[in-house]
C-alpha cells in the first residue's frame, strides 16, 4: 500500500502540471485582462500599456505559467490585483466558510441519500420506491438557486425561522465562542439544506442503481438461503460490496461543491471562493482564477488517491502491489 501511495503521488505531479498549463492557456485565448477591465476614461493607451507590463500582462501565457509553477513551490500562488494581496490570503480568508459548507452539505446528502437509495433498492418497483424515484428526479432536476429562493421566500421571509443573507449577525456583540457558533450554524441550515438535498438525490440513485447490482448476485442468494436475517444479508452483505461506486462518488463529490458552491453562495450571500472565482474571472484576475482552480484540482487529484484507498478498506479482495 505504501509503494502504492508514493507511486499515485508522483503520477499526480505530471497530471497537476498539465492541469495548471491548460488553465492558463484557456485564460490566455479568453479576451480581455485585468488593465482592460479599469474603467477609467482618463487613461491613456500608453498608460495602459505600462500597466500591463508591470502586471506582466503582456508575457508569453508559458512564461506566465512557468513563473507561477517556481513560485508555487515556495507556497506562493502569486498576487490579486483586485484584492490588493496575496492569493494566498485571499483564499484562506475564504476558504474556511466554503470548507465548512460543502463538508456540512456532504454529511447531509450521505446521511439521507443513501439510507433512501438502500430502502429503494430493497423495495424495488413498490410504491415507496416510486415515491423516492420522483422525489430524487425532483431533487436532481431543481437548480439549486431556485430552490435557494424557495427556501428564502417560505422559511426565512413568510416563517423567519432562518436569517436570509450573510453567514453571521454582525450585530450580535457577545464574547462567547459557543453563541457565535451557533449564530453561523444557524446562518449555514439554508445553504446547507440547498446543496446537501441536490446531492443527496443524486447519492439515492447512485446508491440504488449499486445496491440493485449486488442484491441478484448468487451470494446474497446463498446468504438468504443460510435462513441469515434480511438485516444482516442487506448490511453487513450487500451494501459492503456496493460501496465501491458510493467511496467514488464520495470521494469527487467534496471538490464538486467547493466549486458547485458558486450558485448558492450568491444566493444566501456568504462570503466563499464561489463568489470570488466567478467575481476574479468577470474581472480578469489571472493570478486568483489560477491560484483558485489550481488548489481545486489538487484536491480533485487527492481525492482519487483517497478513494482509491478507501476502495481496500472496503473491500478486503482489493489489493495494491
């Protein structure tokens, strides 16, 4: 296992540095940088033209890109023009609040997506299953900003149960770490409900369409036969070998929101990397759209690594030589 690991971590370098020049010739092909992006009626062509070599706009997009790999290995992402500051900094200022939504939002999709996709699948063609088959058809079909709205308009304008906008009361002037967690958990229920009910619908069929696979096999048969307890045949049998494909769609799906989150972000108004990679891309923030969506498909990269372990543990006839 361990020889395993070193050799996916040194097959990830190539992959990574692929990755990063492709997303730098697609921002170098886009139209437009960050000096054409000033509004400003009073500059100049020349001045322009400066900026963007002090920018270092007017570089070769390989230049641009090999710049960026020697600087990242020194744990520099490079500089946002139009947060004035590292990039760095900027994402993690940002990255906590986005972390906490999509891991929250993850847990909730697990918690109900799955559980629902094993009851369809031990129901099969029954009108619970059929029941469970709209709603998760419904669940994956609905976007995820009207369903946002939605939730605003009934739970948090009609009922105000929950606070509409923002990720906490900055108002609220108490020096307990305990009411200003639960001020942001509570300012987190909405977003969370949008993005862990979306995914959760896609977990059900996911996990059903898995479980279906399984529970023909001659095995589960046999087990039966053996007068075990459907309890027993189901769990400890069925949905061990049909978590393969549940470990994989885990193990994806964590970057997936981290970068799905754009969408939701806006609609509850919460200050994430969402919000700032659309605004960094509009405004032509080379560096930031870069640093941005480069940590994404590291994470993208070790998430398959994570999987790829967690299939093992899952199922002992895994083996890594």
């Amino acid at each position: 296992m361990k020889d395993y690991i070193i050799r996916r971590l040194l097959q990830m370098i190539p992959v990574f540095l692929g990755l990063i020049l492709i997303l730098f010739l697609i921002v170098d092909l886009a139209p437009g940088d960050f000096v054409s992006g000033m509004v400003n009626p009073r500059m100049t062509a020349e001045q322009k033209a400066r900026l963007r070599e002090v920018f270092g706009e007017n570089r070769p997009f390989y230049v641009k890109f090999w710049n960026w790999i020697t600087e990242a290995v020194h744990g520099n992402l490079g500089y946002s023009q139009m947060y004035k500051k590292p990039v760095a900094e900027v994402i993690g200022s940002l990255m906590g609040s986005t972390f906490t939504l999509a891991i929250l939002s993850l847990v909730v999709a697990v918690i109900i997506g799955v559980p629902t996709g094993i009851l369809s699948a031990t129901k099969q063609y029954s009108f619970i299953d059929n029941a469970l088959t709209v709603i998760s058809l419904v669940g994956i079909s609905l976007p995820a900003f009207f369903f946002g709205l939605l939730l605003i308009k009934f739970l948090a304008v009609d009922l105000q149960w929950f606070p509409i906008f923002g990720l906490q009361n900055h108002l609220l002037k108490t020096d307990s770490w305990f009411r200003i967690m639960l001020d942001k958990a509570w300012h987190l229920v909405l977003p969370v409900m949008v993005l862990g009910m979306s995914s959760a619908a896609s977990f059900m069929r996911y996990t059903r369409t898995s479980m279906l696979e399984v529970i023909g096999q001659d095995y589960i048969r046999t087990a039966r036969a053996k007068g075990l307890k459907e309890k027993v045949v189901i769990y400890r049998h069925a949905f061990r070998n049909a978590m393969i494909p549940i470990i994989t769609l885990i193990g994806f799906w964590i970057p997936a929101l981290l970068s799905g989150a754009v969408m939701t972000e806006t609609v509850f108004g919460l200050p994430g990397m969402g919000r700032i990679m659309v605004d960094a891309a509009l405004k032509r923030d080379t560096q930031l759209v870069v640093g941005i969506n480069g940590m994404l498909a590291l994470l993208t990269l070790l998430a398959a690594i994570v999987a790829d372990i967690l299939y093992a543990v899952a199922d002992p006839r895994v083996k890594y030589d």
